[in-house]
C-alpha cells in the first residue's frame, strides 16, 4: 500500500513511522514533512492546506490511504475533498469535525445528548457576555467558538480576568472570526485525563491511555503550549473510570454524531476532568493529540494501517487493538522563547549519535529541516520529541533524559519533570 501523510509534526513522524514499519506498506509519502519525516518518508513540498495539490499528488502517485494529521485541514473539509475525488482519507468530515472546530456545536451536542460536561452558555454579545460573567462569579472559563492555535481559552481566577477576556476576543478582535463568539462555562475541579479512541462512524475502539503536559514549564507552571511531554499508559484511567468514558461520554457522542448526519470517523480525543461526580468532557480534538500520538503510537503492537482501513471501512466493531505492556514516555525539546517568539534555524548537534539504545530510544522530529551543509536546524517551535519504552515510567524517563543529554542544542529547552504524577503513584 500506498500512504500520503498530511502534516510536518511529532505527531506525523510517529504516523509514518509506524506506517513504514508495515508489512502492507510499499511507500509513505508526507506533505510537507520535516528533516527526521524524511529518514522514514518521501516528503513532498505541499502545503496541508493546498488542497488540489494534494488531490492531486494522491491521485498521480496511486495513493490508497492519505492519514491528515493536523485539525486545520480537518476543519476546512479536505476529507471531503479528497472522498469526493474517490481517494480513501482517514479522518473526520468538515461536519464531523465541528466537535473540535466550533466549542459551541460541541456543547449544544452534549446538551441535547446528555453527555456530561461543565454548564455554559454561547455569546455573540459582549454586554450580554461580561453580565453573565458579573452573575456567575470567579473562576469562571471563557472560550473562543473557533480554533484559536490553543490560545483561545482562559480559566479566569477572578471576575477581571474573565472580563478582559471577553474584551480582547469580542472588542479588541484578538483572535479574529474565531473569537467573534464566545463560550463561558462553568469552572471544574479534578484530574485531567486525555482518551483517545479509533472510531469507524459507529463503532469506537479505546487506544491506550496517554496524558500529556501542557505548561511549558517544570512544576505545570508558565504559559499553555501545545504538549511539553507525554506519557502512556496515564495511570489515572483506572478501568472504572474507562468504563465510564466509554458508557457515558464516548459512545453517546458516537450515537450523537450519527443521529446528527455526521458519523465521526478518525481519531477522536476526548479531554476530560475526573471530577468528585465522575469525568466530564472539556473538549473534542478530531485528530491525535501531539505528543501522545508519538507514546501511544510507539505502544501500538497491532498493524496501524490495517486499524486504519478497518475505521475507513467502517468495520471497527470486530477489530481489536493490541499494546505492548511497557511505559512509552515522550519529552519535547523547544526553541528558547516558545510559545513565545523564538528564534529560527539554530543548530542542533548529536540529535542522532545520542540515541545509544534504538530498541528503546527514538527522536521524532517535530520542527526540524537540514541547512545547504546537510546540518540539522530548528524551524519550530517544539522540535524535537524524545520518546522512549520502559518496563516502568522511571525506566523509559531515565532513558530519555539521557539521551536529551546528549543532545547538543544551546538553544533549546525541556522539561525535566515529564510524568511526575505517574512517578508518584508508581513510587506509592
Ligand atoms: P482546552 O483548550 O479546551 O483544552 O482548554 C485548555 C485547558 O484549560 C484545559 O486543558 C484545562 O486545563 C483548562 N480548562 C478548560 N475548560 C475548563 C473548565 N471548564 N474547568 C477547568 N479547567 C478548564
Ligand atoms: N497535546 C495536545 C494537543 O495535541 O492538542
């Protein structure tokens, strides 16, 4: 088989990785890829939201399955763009994807289906807005309808905070059409817990858990990023609580979807707090979270493309996924400054010679490209993931950051705190 991978992440160097390591797989391609994507794929220069050119870079090259990673082009439909051509494609439809793109058409579906989340109401008006907030108090959470690159969301400590909020979304124009309307909710206090599931339009098979850091900093302190590290299994998904996931939350929003006209087909994350009245749903992502895909995916001990074609197929229901019962264990490396502003094309040394065990180390490349010498630079943001397997979280922890230390880059940073929940429960 044939695979066009649609992004340039961590998370796409997983999918084809993993794709490439198939027995059904005869070439992945990755549009447009990024330096380590390039070790395992043909990386073409298209953007991922140049869709003609991809439909017809799929069609000229034969494809037989093109995975989209990133929500974007989820949203703006090219699902539906490339089924309308006849080329099979991985993920959700533009509608599908409304659970992610729109945090409005997500919680009026859990309104009208029943599905646990926190109270709120949708805004178009400011005054209407900031009295709400005046009525409900502090902490309170503001939410941007539309996508807003993960900055769209404050969890205000005080009735100010929230207010300004509203101010910079809906007066100031700070995010554009995506903060043109607004969700306030209800603030909830628990764990966070991130679920991933493969769902086929009907059925939904749970993958194994993973639980990703998003502070950018050691402690969960400073600013929200797109995920600092991951880890998988997260031992806060006991089975009671998957249970109830699955029960209560995941299969209602499948049966949902379809009542709706819009069975969800893809890769659904469900974000949620485990609260004293059990999990409730922060919010849908339509695609792999990034960096859990890379932990989850380096668990995977069943085919990836045979899953794949079973959701495209709508055949899930008979499927069964099997994982290795090793801890996998991701640590991101980012430019100084992220989420910030950062600096471009400062050199990376040793990002290959530091993996010294490759049964249990792997780099993925998350914002890598190679310089006119063949030298790798940073181009990102987040840019290098450094993931590894253990018998125990200590175990794979201990080999990443060993092998971070190796890693010459005086322009990076990292965590060195990845998965200390899970370290404090493995230590009892
Ligand atoms: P989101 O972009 O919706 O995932 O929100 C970003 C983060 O804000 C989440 O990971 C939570 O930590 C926090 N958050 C969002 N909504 C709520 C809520 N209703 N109550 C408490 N925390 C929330
Ligand atoms: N790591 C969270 C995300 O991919 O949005």
């Amino acid at each position: 088989m044939k695979f066009l991978v649609v992004g340039s992440g961590g998370r796409e160097h997983a999918i084809c990785w993993t794709l490439a390591a198939s027995p059904l797989c005869d070439a992945v391609f990755c549009a447009p890829g990024n330096a380590g994507i390039a070790e395992v794929a043909d990386c073409v220069d298209i953007s991922v939201n140049d869709f003609d050119r991809i439909v017809e870079f799929a069609r000229d090259r034969a494809i037989d399955l093109v995975v989209v990673g990133p929500e974007e082009p989820l949203v703006k439909g090219l699902v539906d763009v490339l089924t309308e051509a006849g080329i099979k494609a991985f993920g959700p439809t533009a509608a599908a994807a409304q659970l992610e793109g729109s945090k409005g058409f997500m919680k009026d579906i859990c309104r009208k289906y029943g599905i646990p989340t926190a109270e709120y109401q949708r805004f178009d008006d400011r005054n209407a807005a900031r009295a709400y907030i005046q009525e409900k108090g502090a902490p309170i959470v503001v939410k941007t309808d539309g996508l807003a690159a993960g900055k769209g969301v404050t969890v205000a400590a005080t009735v100010e905070e929230a207010l300004q909020a509203v101010d910079e979304a809906m007066a100031d124009g700070k995010f554009g059409a995506a903060g043109a309307e607004l969700v306030i909710e209800e603030f909830m206090e628990g764990e966070e817990l991130s679920f991933f599931a493969l769902c086929d339009g009907a059925a939904a098979v749970p993958l194994a858990s993973a639980q990703d850091h998003k502070a950018a900093y050691d402690g969960d302190k400073g600013p929200n990023t797109g995920g600092m590290g991951a880890y998988s299994p997260a031992p806060v998904c006991t089975p009671e609580i998957e249970a109830r996931i699955v029960e209560e939350i995941l299969n209602p929003t499948m049966a949902a979807m379809t009542a709706e006209g819009a069975p969800f087909r893809g890769i659904l994350f469900l974000g949620l707090m485990i609260t004293a009245a059990g999990p409730k749903l922060i919010e849908f992502n339509v695609r792999f979270g990034d960096p859990e895909c890379q932990v989850i995916l380096m668990r995977l001990m069943s085919d990836l493309p045979s899953a794949l074609l079973a959701a495209c197929d709508g055949v899930l229901s008979t499927f069964d996924l099997r994982w290795y019962e090793e801890s996998a264990l991701a640590v991101v490396m980012a430019s100084k400054g992220y989420p910030g502003s950062y600096d471009k094309g400062t050199p990376i040394g040793g990002a290959e010679s530091a993996v010294d065990d490759p049964e249990n180390v792997f780099v993925f490349h998350a914002g890598t490209a190679r310089n006119g010498d063949g030298a790798l630079v940073a181009t990102g943001g987040r840019v290098l993931n450094v993931c590894a397997m253990g018998d125990t979280v200590a175990e794979a922890r201990a080999r990443a950051y060993g092998t971070i230390d190796r890693i010459d880059w005086p322009n990076g940073f990292y965590r060195t705190d990845i998965a200390w929940r899970a370290l404090e429960r493995e230590a009892g």
